[in-house]
C-alpha cells in the first residue's frame, strides 16, 4: 500500500470502527439496477414442437433497449430452439457458416420455408442479409441458413454475447416467433 492510499483508507477504517459512518455507506451498490429493467439472460431457450405452418417473412425492429427478429409464419406458432454457439453451421451440411459480430445465435424454427405441397413460402432475396440491419445497436446480420426437413435456421451475428428473449405471438391465422437481443447487460 503506497503513502497516498494509507492516508486515505486508514481515517476510513478509524471511522467505519467508531461507528461514525454508516455501513451502507461505505460499501458500493453490488447489485445496480438492471439494464431497461431486462432480467433476461444468455442461456438456450428451447420449446414446442415441430408444425406444419409455414414461415412467410422475417424482419427486424430496432427499439430503445433491444433489436427485435420476427419470423412470420401461416397457422399455429411453432416450436423454436434459439441459443449461442461457438460457430454457426449449416443444418444440413454441418459446415460453418461464418457470421458478423462478437457472438453468434442460432435460431431453430421448427416449421418449414415451404408449404405443404413443397413449394417456398419464403426465399430471401440475399440470404447472406436477409434483412438490413445496418445501424443496429447489437444486430450485425442476419444470415439464412435452410429449411430442411420441416426446419428451417438463421444464424443471427450481434455484437457481443447479450440477454436475450424469445416468445411466440398468436392471431387468428397467423403467428410469429420473436427474438430479442438486448444492447447491454
């Protein structure tokens, strides 16, 4: 401990001991407030099952606290497994699929790309960027993998390894699986 530092913690300690200052003061907030009140976290996330539903879109949001994915789908919200990997790889071939960004998501639909009597429902116009996502806080891309008996995946590309949430939203013919990623812990 150098001079500088001993004069300034030791009348502390002298204090804190005397009772003259309060504990509470003396000890930094350990739990801040959480980020845009998100208590989501970076772990897997994995339900349902496999529907025959088709995906019809994807797109992205950009909001105050995350960027949002949505994938559209005909009929009945699917099952999904969404989660952080080392390397993003194909579903059916099983090479990596480079992506953008300091983590990488894959994201597992489990409905096809393509209807029932096996034409497409959705080809994206580049699957290397499915959507734009230039200007986002955390998205970096948004990448198409295939859709592969009855599933289909993206890698997503974002910043860093960030909380993330995934939900499913249900009309009356129609449904969607959200992913957001949140710009910070």
């Amino acid at each position: 401990m150098t001079p500088t530092q001993s004069a300034v913690i030791r009348p502390l300690l002298v204090a804190l001991v005397a009772g003259t200052i309060p504990l509470a003061a003396s000890t930094s907030t350990a739990a801040a407030a959480p980020y845009c009140g998100i208590h989501w976290g970076s772990l897997a996330k994995s339900t349902g099952t496999l529907l025959p539903g088709p995906i019809t879109n994807v797109r992205t949001g950009r909001h105050a606290c995350y960027d949002r994915l949505v994938v559209d789908l005909r009929g009945t919200a699917p099952g999904y497994t969404v989660k952080y990997v080392n390397t993003f790889t194909g579903q059916a071939s099983g090479l990596p699929i480079p992506l953008r960004g300091g983590a990488k998501i894959s994201v597992t639909v489990m409905a096809p790309a393509y209807t029932p009597t096996g034409s497409a429902s959705f080809v994206p116009t580049n699957p290397a960027e499915v959507v734009d996502v230039a200007g986002y806080s955390t998205f970096r891309q948004v990448r198409w993998d295939s859709s592969f008996e009855g599933y289909t995946q993206l890698g997503l590309g974002v910043r860093a390894r960030l909380p993330f949430r995934v939900f499913r939203l249900q009309d009356a013919s129609t449904s969607r699986l959200v992913i957001d990623v949140a710009h910070r812990w």
